[in-house]
C-alpha cells in the first residue's frame, strides 16, 4: 500500500503538540495526536495513506487538520481518479442526471407547481436527450410510450408501447417491475374494462412476490379498483411501502394528495406522517386544514420530537401562523430545549403574549451570552416575588433590573426583598460572576452586612474573569509565589473565575490533559468587584 506524506517544520523550540484528523473518507491516519518526541529537530513528517475503495471518478476533496493551542492549520488534498470507459460512464452519470431532472418536473406537476404544458415540453426535452445517449434502453421507449399518450397522441402511443412487448416479456423475471409498467400502459391504450382487471390480477399476483418493489404497488395504486376507490386501503399501501425503506418522492407525492383530499386522514405523528409533512414543507405546499390538523396533533403528542420540531420550524417560517408558534414553544418546553439556539422561539413567543406554562423560565434561561436587549415588562412582572432560575440567571435579572429601577420603579420596588434575600445567599455560597459582582458593588449596602458576610464578601474582591478566544484552552492554571503547588480551575465556552490574591500569581491557559499554553495563548483578565464601592 503506497504512503505518502506531509512534512511538518516547526519554528523554533518549545513544547509542541498537535492534535490531527482527516475531512474525507479516503484518508487514512495512523494517529491522532503528535507530542514533541515525534519531531526530529524542527521536522515531523506526517504519513498517511488513500483508501481507493471510497474514492469515486475524477475530483475528491478532502484535507489534513493540524490543531495546536494557537490555531488550526489545514491543509487541502485532492486526489483525482482516471477510471476506464470514461465516455460510458459519463453517458450513465448523464442518463442518472437526466432521470433526476424527469422526477424533479413530474413533482413539480403533481404539486401544481407548473402547468401541464410546461411539464409536457420539459419532459419532451429531457426524454428527446437520453434517446440520444442510448436508444436500445426498453425503460426509455416505454417512457416516450407515455408521453405520447399524455400529449394526447393515442395511436402513436400505442405502436410505441407494441415495439416493446417482445423485450419486455423475454426478460419479464430478470425485470419484473418493466414488465408490469408495460402492462399498466397497455390498459392506458385500450378501452376493455375486462382486460384492465386482468392487468391489475396480473400485478398484483407479481406484487405478492416481490413485496420489496415499490415500484410494482405504486402500479397497483392505478390499476386495482382496491386502492382505486378506497383512499384508506391507498393510504395503506403506501404505509407498507415506506416500512419496506421506499423514501422515493412518488410515495411522498401519492400520500400528500391523499392528504389535500381529505385532511382528516392524518390521524397521527409517526415516523411515516411525519416524513410526507416534513416534504411538504421543503416543497412549500402545505395547506391550511393539513396545519390544523398538524397542530392539534402536535398538541397531543407526549414528549419531544426533532422531526417535529423542523417540520412546525418550516410551517412558521412559511405562514407565520399564531397557533404553529405556540406548539413549537410546547413541544422545546417538554423536551426541555434551552439555550441560545431556542431564544428566537420563547421570543416570538412572549412577544405574541402566548399563554404557556413556563414559557417565562425558557425565556430567561434562552437568553444570549451578554444580552444587551430590552426583557419585556410581562416577564419582569412574572418574576417580582419569585424566582426558580438558576443563579447564573436570576443575577442577570436582578442586575437587570437595578440598572433600570429608575425607568420602572413601581417593579423595582417589587423585586428589593427577594434581590436582599438572593445576593446574600451568593455572597455566603461564594459565587461570583458579572452580574453577581455588579449586584454585589451596586445593591449590596451595609444594613445587609454582618461579621459572616463580611469575611465571604471579602475573599469574593480578589476575584478575577479570565476570557479567551482560544477554544482548546479548558482549564486556567494558578502558580503563587508563596505557595509550591499549581491550582487548577475549569473553563467554560472560553472563560473562569479565579481567584487572584498576589500581584505576582502566574496566569497559565491548559489544555486540560496536563499541558499548558504561555504566550501563544491570548487572553484577558478583567477585575469583577470595587473594593471602593464596599468600603
């Protein structure tokens, strides 16, 4: 197996490590990490090999990723794949293409999209061009066999669809799914009521035997007046074809119209329901009774589904529908969705004035890192005599509110009491952070301060925010100078509180396994509390 390499040089000395990995399947690496002993002097020559089994013809990106403590290196590679009979596989890729094109127009037409002209003529095109590349293939003479017969074009049709019977049948059992449409286009050209229900015996009989094919039930849809007449046993059908792995967008296509037809037959959110609404909403066709029923579904669904949630996602960016928005704000709360990506939804939420359980909570606690906007006055009001958030949460409420007490002072003076009682306990649990420190210099006054309080607010003034950009950095290391060993205090999304009681202590960034970063790493310290404000 051939190898091939990267040179790596390093600048100068110091501690290295490099943490690597590939971006593409082909790349093979034989290991993960590289410490200073792989280096001989300032050079590292990095081996690596290609798995030619997941390479396809012609151009495969990939790369090499070099990650140290001050940033992240990569390093493209291409590798190109000649392959033999370039001329038939490019006629086959073309031919692939073309089908694609075929489906994504006929979708486009069954979803009122465009009009039946316009698909006809695309259609004409794109059949015209893969007669070209290959006129022997029988799928393709059927296919014109049909167009002829939806340009209204009868008798040339059915001369179309007879030059096909004798290859059809010869291999009837090598292809049985080209040997039924054969058959459901016979019935297209002939006027016998008798011989369509032999056509449809005749599938369905072959269905049995090959129940793995969609392609033969999606005959059946238009050929056995079971299905025919009964859109429940049609709606079957395709439940059964999609448990059997069919995800062809025919089956979306045929199940969404039963849909448009008669709303009601959505009658639950499994994984199947689920999948022809979330190609409804990519394909932007959804209908007003289909997201009623949507939303009273949802309503009664126990626990938290992200399919659903991108499907409700994609209804409200499409309608901005009042009743969509409040089964989203449903479904994150009892899945218990927080955090900054969810912020937009509790938002809309509040700001629509939506009656939901513990909206107010999921609200604050979805707040962005250092929000600087409004909280809108029925959240404040909500919170005035309680509040269940987390510290971190309630300090930038309460900071919050401080800051504005002049702008709102019949609020504030609702808030005094649980602020004294909360800032108190912080102080004796020994917490600190912005708004904590801004709580403390700004709220705290000496009527609340005894002896215990006093000493707890006291170590709280020499603590200290470290930040950095770097994201590999995962600890923040202390060296004092009277003391011989190293304290170690976790970050978190890039920043830690620390406690800094000497001018000369060592400020050190970790990677968290024992190595630490000096002047390669930036970072910022900022001091949290005034010592003056306090005294």
């Amino acid at each position: 197996e051939v190898r091939y390499a990267l040179v790596i040089n390093r600048n100068g000395w110091g501690y290295t490590r490099l943490k690597i990995r590939a971006e593409g399947d082909f790349l093979k690496l034989p290991e993960e990490t590289v410490g200073d002993d792989a280096f001989l002097g300032n050079m590292y020559r990095l081996y690596y090999n290609i798995d030619h089994d997941k390479l396809h013809n012609g151009y495969n990106y990939g790369a090499i990723v070099l990650v140290r403590e001050n940033g992240t290196v990569r390093v493209p590679v291409t590798v190109i794949r000649h392959a033999a009979g370039g001329l038939l596989l490019g006629a086959r890729r073309e031919k692939k293409q073309l089908m694609v094109r075929l489906m994504e127009y006929y979708q486009a037409h069954r979803l009122k999209k465009i009009g039946k002209t316009i698909w006809l003529a695309e259609t004409e095109k794109l059949l015209s061009r893969m007669e070209q590349l290959d006129d022997q293939d029988t799928a393709v003479k059927l296919f014109r066999g049909q167009l002829l017969m939806s340009q209204e074009r009868g008798n040339e049709a059915k001369w179309q669809i007879e030059k096909c019977k004798d290859r059809v049948e010869a291999d009837r059992e090598k292809h049985p799914a080209l040997w039924c449409y054969y058959l459901y286009l016979t019935t297209l050209v002939s006027d016998s009521d008798a011989y369509v229900d032999e056509v449809a015996e005749t599938v369905g009989r072959i269905y049995e035997r090959r129940r793995e094919d969609w392609r033969i039930a999606w005959l059946l849809l238009y050929l056995s007046e079971e299905y025919t007449q009964s859109p429940s046993r049609r709606w079957m059908l395709l439940e059964e074809m999609f448990s059997r792995h069919c995800t062809s967008p025919i089956l979306y296509i045929e199940a969404w119209n039963i849909l448009c037809m008669n709303p009601a037959m959505l009658r639950k959110l499994d994984l199947f329901e689920e999948q022809i609404l979330t190609y409804a909403v990519k394909r932007e066709v959804m209908q007003e009774e289909i997201l009623l029923q949507l939303v009273y579904l949802a309503g009664q669904k126990r626990g938290y589904s992200e399919s659903l949630f991108r499907i409700l996602k994609g209804c409200y960016e499409q309608t901005r529908n009042k009743e969509v928005l409040h089964e989203i704000c449903t479904l994150l709360i009892k899945g218990n969705r927080y955090g900054e990506a969810y912020f937009f939804w509790y938002q809309a939420g509040v700001e629509e004035n939506l009656r939901i359980t513990r909206l107010y909570e999921y609200y604050m606690m979805s707040l962005p890192t250092d929000y600087d906007g409004e909280l809108p006055r029925i959240v404040l009001l909500y919170f005035a005599y309680k509040s269940d958030l987390h510290y971190a949460v309630t300090a930038f409420l309460y900071a919050y509110v401080h800051k504005h007490r002049e702008e709102m002072e019949d609020i504030y003076v609702n808030y005094v009491t649980a602020m004294e009682h909360f800032v108190l306990e912080q102080i004796q649990r020994g917490r600190i952070n912005r708004d904590l420190a801004y709580l403390y210099d700004n709220f705290v006054n000496s009527a609340m301060i005894d002896e215990q309080t006093a000493r707890a607010l006291v170590s709280l003034l020499f603590m200290r925010e470290i930040r950095t950009e770097n994201r590999e950095s995962k600890e923040v290391m202390l060296a004092y100078a009277c003391r011989a060993d190293i304290r170690h205090f976790p970050m978190t999304e890039g920043r830690a509180f620390v406690p800094v009681y000497e001018s000369g202590c060592k400020i050190l960034l970790g990677d968290g396994e024992g190595n630490c970063f000096t002047a390669s790493v930036d970072y910022s310290v900022k001091e949290l509390m005034n010592p003056v404000s306090l005294s």
